[in-house]
C-alpha cells in the first residue's frame, strides 16, 4: 500500500511539474518579440541568362518559386528592414498586445497568400513559354540584388 500511495505522489509531482515546464515554455515565447522578417530570405545563387537557357524547365520553376518566396517576405516589410532578426523592439515600435496581434495578422497574411500563390503557380506556371520564365527569373534576382543598395536611397 505504501509503494502504490508513494508512486502516485511521485507521478503527481512528475506531471505537475511537466505542466509548469510548458507553461513556462509557452509565456517566454509569448514575450518574445517577432521578427518583421521571417521565413526564407535569400537565394542560393544568381544566374546568366546563357545558364538559365541550359536549365530544364523543371528547374526553372523551381528557381521562379524560390524567388517568389524571397520577394513576398521581404519586400512588403523594406519600409522597416530588409534583413531578418528585426523586431518591433528593435524598431521603438512599442511591444503592445495590439501591436503583436497586427504583426502576427500580417505574417499569416503572407503565409496564406504564399501558399495559395504557390498551389496556383504549381499548376498554372508548367504552362508558361520558358523564355517567358527565365525573364521572370532575372528580373526577380534584379530586383533580389536591389536590396543591398536599399540603403542608398535612405536620406538623413
């Protein structure tokens, strides 16, 4: 009797325990400021024209998509940063509850238009002329190399 009162105690302990260990995880996360900028960032490489006219058009679809991906992340957010790792903090944008509700709006906003905007390209896009996505893609990595001179333009 003494062995089943005395295990029931330590599962009771265990499992309290387990439960303040999530809700510690869950308040910290909630505390932490997100990030203006998240998600895929960058591409793996810029391309010729001559190397893309070489490429299946299996891979160029995979190039286009890589680079929507970049742009819908980035370049709604440029008039706040053009990196990730900002936060609103780092902006002086104060940490509201409003705040970080409207933050997180917007970043399921992308994520949705992304998805629904890659399903319609996975379906759509095989039927495009490749000349037609090749000068997507460059014209997409012009506008991906713009980024580094973003600052340029910025005035004190």
């Amino acid at each position: 009797m003494k062995t089943k009162s005395t295990l029931l105690i330590l599962t009771f302990f265990l499992m309290t325990s387990m439960g303040f260990a999530q809700n510690k995880k869950t308040s910290s996360k909630k505390n932490q400021s997100m990030n203006i900028i998240s998600g895929k960032v960058n591409i793996s490489k810029y391309h010729s024209h001559d190397e893309l006219d070489r490429m299946s058009k299996g891979e160029l679809l995979g190039l286009y998509t890589e680079r929507i991906k970049v742009i819908v992340n980035i370049l709604p957010n440029i008039a706040f940063a053009t990196k990730p790792g900002i936060t609103m903090s780092d902006l002086g944008i104060p940490d509201t509850k409003e705040n970080k509700k409207a933050l997180e709006n917007n970043v399921d906003a992308s994520v949705s238009y992304f998805d629904s905007t890659i399903e319609f390209q996975k379906t759509i896009l095989p039927y495009s002329d490749t000349r037609d996505l090749i000068a997507a893609i460059l014209f997409y990595e012009e506008t991906l190399k713009s980024l580094h001179t973003y600052n340029d333009y910025k005035s004190d």
